[in-house]
C-alpha cells in the first residue's frame, strides 16, 4: 500500500535530485543578503502572506502558495523597484516601511490571491454546471428536430419501463 503512495520515479531508500529553482535559490538568497540586505528585508517581510500560505496549503502541489504568492510578488514589485530606484538607502527602506500605503498595496495583493484562490473552484464549477445545461438543452431540441423528421420510434425505452 505504501508503495503505491509513492511519488513515481522514486524507489525506497532513494532521495529526490533539488531542483534547478531551488539550487538557484540557495545561491541568490546569500548573494542578496549580503550586498543588497535592505532589499531582502522588504522582500521578507512583504512575503509573509505568501510563506503563510505555504506553511498551511496541505496539498502537496502547494496550490494557495502559487496563488497567493503570485498575487503578493505583483504587490511587492514596485516597492522593490523603489527602492531599487532610490539608491538602497536606509532611508529610501524606512520611507518604505512606515508608509502605510505601500503595506496596504502589498498585502492587499496577496489578499486578492487569497480570493481568487478561495473562489475559482466554486466559479469553475458553476460555469461548467452552466455548459452542461446549455449542452442538455442543446442536445433535447436536436433530440426533438430529430423525432419530428424521423417519429417517435426512433427515442429509446427507458430504463424504468423494464
């Protein structure tokens, strides 16, 4: 039973290669703490939302982390521009930090990635119950075009008349 659990591609005792993403990702963080410190604190912080997220998805394809963090980088972006802009400073940090306005476009983003992932699966399941409808619809007027040219010996019994 346990074997069928198991991710495909992996035999017991084997561990899994890290990704390209992640061995990137171990490389840039250090680079970026150490020359651009200011930056990785923004970004820390106005990711929370998004780590969040991560920590409490319990699917393993981490759904909520994609959308929330997508939704929370677009919010964090121009700040970290800003700040890019700005020159790196302390004070082009702290102009960041105290602005109520910037923490609100940052984590106002990631609340709409919470939105849209709490609301597409309800919104994907009544358009498809929409589609079905308008197919059943379809179907019953060309079931209807097709008994008045044809008559009604061609419909099948039902299975309630056997």
């Amino acid at each position: 039973m346990a074997d069928m659990l198991r991710r495909p591609g992996l035999s017991r005792g084997q561990k899994r290669k890290p990704s390209s993403v992640a061995l990137l990702a171990w490389i840039i963080v250090p680079i970026l703490m150490v020359f651009a410190w200011k930056v990785a604190i923004l970004v820390t912080l106005g990711m929370l939302p998004t780590l969040v997220a991560l920590i409490i998805d319990r699917r393993p394809e981490k759904y909520a982390a994609y959308c929330v963090g997508g939704f929370n980088l677009c919010g964090l972006v121009p700040w970290v521009v800003k700040l890019f802009v700005d020159g790196q400073t302390g004070i082009a940090l702290q102009h960041i930090m105290i602005n109520p306005f910037s923490w609100l476009v940052i984590y106002g983003a990631a609340a709409i990635g919470w939105l849209v992932f709490s609301w597409t699966p309800e919104l994907v399941l009544r358009m498809t119950a929409f589609r079905d409808r308008q197919e059943i619809s379809s179907l019953q007027k060309r079931q209807e075009t097709l008994v008045e040219e044809w008559g009604p010996d061609i419909i099948p019994p039902r299975a309630e008349e056997f």
